[in-house]
C-alpha cells in the first residue's frame, strides 16, 4: 500500500512528483529521503490510477533510486514554474531526460494508451515524470498554479484560472480565518 504522505493534490503525475517537497509546520520536508519513499510514493501513484502496474513494475525492475538526479529535476522543475517560463523552454529542457529512457506504448484492455519507459529505476522514472510534464507544459500558463498560502508549496491545476489553493479545507481555510482575525483586530489586509 502506497504512503499517505504523498499528496494527490496536484492532479498529474508531474506535479504530485514536485509536491513531495512540502512545507510542515513552516519548515520545507522532503519526502523522498530513501529509496523506498520513491517505491511508496510509486505504490501511492498507482492507487490513485496516475501509473499503471506495468509501469510500476518496471520502474522498481531496477536496483536502485538515486536521490540526487531525483532531487535536482524536482527543484530545476518547480523553479521553472516559479519563473513561468516559456512551454518552448520547458518542453525542451524536459525532452533531455526522456532521451535516456525512451518509451514504449501500450495497450490496456480499456483501450487506454499509455507509456512505458524502457529502462526502469532513476532514468526510467525521470523519463515518465518528463514526458508528463511535457504534455503540461503547454497549457502550464494557465492551468498550473502554486497554491498562494505562503506556507505552502504544492502546484496543482485550475479549471477555471480563479482557484487560489491547493484544497480549501487546509490552504483556503487557513488564510480565510488569518484574513478574518487580522479584520478583526482592525488591521484589515
């Protein structure tokens, strides 16, 4: 069973990756610190349908995770967002990890398509968050925000380009009632 830690607030594959950095209690956690957080957060992704068993599979075929390469695409990607950066450069600078895990194509028994990467472990798993993340970058301008608490830092995507957090009952709610306690005391935001 995956671990709970790990968000689905983000709505893809690619932003649920880059939410395993978070904030708790105004200190930044993150939450791939071994191989097997990678695994659990692997295991949470494919409860919740945003990777398939097989894809799975051959993600954890290899030995390892290394947490470095993992680290440093999450932190150039979020910083990317951060600098809304035009889909050419996003796009571009993510078709770079997808070239050393290329991908195959499936078939479910649904008629679903979806991509499997050739090699498994670090590479592999680059290579499918990358390729998600390409398919995002496109509309990014528009649908991906970062939730607007300052205390957090989740992305996650807006229909409608109005939302401000990431889920009202934790982000929305909290700076609702700083909002209404700050009026209260008469220093109105």
């Amino acid at each position: 069973m995956g671990d709970a830690r790990f968000t689905t607030l983000g709505g893809t594959l690619m932003l649920d990756f880059l939410n395993t950095f978070q904030m708790h209690q105004g200190q930044p956690v993150d939450l791939l610190m071994t191989a097997c957080d990678v695994i659990g957060w692997l295991e949470r992704m494919g409860e919740i349908h945003r990777l398939s068993p097989i894809q799975i599979e051959r993600l954890v075929a290899a030995p390892t995770f290394s947490l470095g390469p993992l680290r440093e695409f999450r932190l150039s990607c979020r910083t990317l967002l951060d600098e809304q950066r035009s889909f050419a450069e996003i796009a571009s600078w993510l078709t770079a990890f997808i070239d050393p895990s290329p991908m195959t194509f499936l078939v479910d028994a649904q008629g679903s398509v979806f991509a499997v990467p050739v090699k498994g472990g670090t590479a592999g798993l680059l290579s499918l968050v990358a390729y998600d993340g390409v398919k995002l970058a496109k509309a990014r301008s528009t649908s991906i925000k970062r939730c607007e608490n300052p205390q957090c830092m989740a992305y996650f995507i807006t229909q409608s380009g109005r939302r401000k957090w990431c889920a009202m009952e934790t982000c929305g709610n909290r700076q609702k009632s700083y909002r209404h306690y700050r009026k209260l005391k008469g220093n109105i935001m």
